[in-house]
C-alpha cells in the first residue's frame, strides 16, 4: 500500500509541475520583466539583460533563510497562476462550445447552412442518382463538404465547435430517437475499451487545447503593462484554438461512431429488443431505450 501511495504522489508531482509549476513559473518571471521594461522599453535587450542580472544579484546576495522564503513565494505565485488558468479554462470551453446567449450568431450560421444546403438540392434535382455522370456527383460531393464546413447537421449553437457536438445530439434525436445527454452514460458503459479509450484521447486533447488556450487571459492581462504580451496571447489563443478545433472534430466524429456502431448493443443492455443483434438504432427502438434511461424525467 505504501508503495502505491508513493507511486500516486510521484504522478500528481509531475502533473503539477507540468500543468501548473512550470508554464506558471514562465509566466511570473515575463510578467516581473515585462512589468519592469513597460510599454517605453517594451523591447529594449540590453535593458531586460541588466533587470535579470540586477535580480539574480540582488537574491544571492541575501541570506540563505530569505532565498528559501523567495523561492517558496515564487512556486506559490506559479502555483497560483496556474490554477487561476485552469479556473479560466471553464470560461474557454464555454465560449468554444457556444454556451453563451447567441441568437443573431446562431441565426446566421443557419441561414449560410439553409443556403449550401438549397445548392446541394439543386445539383441534386438537376440529375436523379440513376443517370448521374461523374462529374455531377462531384460537383454534389464538393456541395455536401461545403455545407458540412459550417455544421454536420442543422446548426444550433453560435460557434464552429458548439455546432459539432450540437450535431451528434441532434443526430442522435433525429435518426436514432436517443435522447443523448440521459443515453451517452449507458452507452459508454456498453463500449468496449478500445471504443473508449479512443475517445478518452481525443477528450484528453480538446481538454490540453482549451488549457493550452486559456493562458492567453493571464497574458493578455499582462499586456496592459507591456505590449508585447498581446501579441504572445494572440498567438497562444490561436494556438489552442487551432488544436481545439482538431480535437472536437475527432471527438464528435468517435461519437457519432458509438452511436452507429453500439447502438443496439445499448438496447440489448436496457432489456429492448432490436431487429438486428449489431449496428445502430431504428427511430422507434432508440425511443423505447431514451424512455427506459429518461424515467419520465
């Protein structure tokens, strides 16, 4: 036992000082410098060199008592900025995922949808499937990939990354009758481990992109004393925001998967009978199954 309480606290001290400790600390010693140099030096080399040699002077010259108390200052403050970033992070993945009032945004993602999706008829309607030239399904297939760039299904959300979870719910609504939020639990527990360990990884990366992503208010804060943080936010911000996107399309994707692929396999478990022993849900099968998981809540 003791062995694995050692074990437990060597992981949770490398998390720290990965997730919190060291990005923490490099943030203290650029907010310390950018403070010093301000807006008038905000790049002035030769400045920053004498504010870092004037410092480390200042520190070893002190007793040994007062380096242990700076030092235990500094990890605190490290410390501190990181667990305000990782509180921040809730406000990342709120603005990521649209949770937030958005109706004009929402509107207009709907109608730029309603519009590739009129196209895609058209060409459609221009040649039935039973006479289509290749060219035509091409130029039907280069439609479908245009609307589906704004949403994979009837947009609801106001951001990109809202609209690709919004997505698999409402495909689990409409083509399944799964009422996801009360049926994603059971069908995770009816996965197998490979099925979950893949989407764990992609949860796991949108997770380090949102973390990753948030550092940029603490920077950007720091920009009101030295400019050059904004454009070190920006590019942190961009960053993440990029690697979110990613993530959430390989989330999403893995999701609507498990619904396709394990469907049936969740209906077997809550005790409904399915016209097939594998595959997806009938509309009406997955609505008996969202009964059975709902409780007439």
């Amino acid at each position: 036992m003791s062995d694995f309480f050692k074990e437990l606290a060597k992981t949770l001290a490398q998390r720290w000082v990965g997730l919190l400790a060291v990005p923490g600390a490099l943030f203290v010693v650029g907010a310390l410098l950018g403070i010093r140099l301000g807006h008038a030096h905000a790049l002035d080399l030769s400045m920053a060199s004498q504010v870092f040699t004037t410092t480390a002077t200042s520190v070893a010259g002190r007793a040994g008592t007062v380096q242990a108390v700076l030092l235990i200052v500094a990890l605190l403050a490290s410390a501190g900025v990181g667990l305000l970033v990782q509180a921040m992070a809730g406000v990342t993945r709120r603005l990521w995922l649209g949770q937030w009032p958005g109706r004009i945004l929402t509107a207009r993602r709907v109608r730029k949808w309603e519009r590739r999706l009129g196209h895609r008829q058209e060409l459609e309607a221009a040649e039935p499937a039973a006479a289509r030239s290749a060219s035509a399904q091409h130029r039907i297939d280069r439609a479908s990939a245009r609307m589906n760039a704004v949403a994979m299904a009837r947009p609801g959300r106001p951001t990109w990354m809202g609209d690709r979870i919004h997505a698999v719910e409402a495909i689990a609504a409409g083509r399944y009758g799964l009422d996801l939020p009360f049926a994603w639990p059971r069908l995770w527990l009816t996965m197998p481990e490979s099925a979950r360990a893949e989407i764990s990884a992609a949860n796991g990366a949108f997770a380090a992109a949102v973390t990753v992503a948030s550092w940029a208010w603490p920077t950007l804060l720091l920009g009101v004393f030295w400019w050059p943080a904004i454009v070190v936010a920006v590019v942190i911000g961009t960053t993440g925001w990029v690697r979110g996107r990613a993530a959430i399309t390989d989330l999403s994707a893995l999701a609507e998967s498990a619904l396709d692929l394990y469907g049936c396999a969740l209906a077997t478990a809550a005790g409904v009978e399915t016209q097939r022993p594998a595959g997806p849900l009938e509309a009406d099968e997955g609505a008996r199954v969202s009964a059975i998981f709902r409780k007439g809540r």
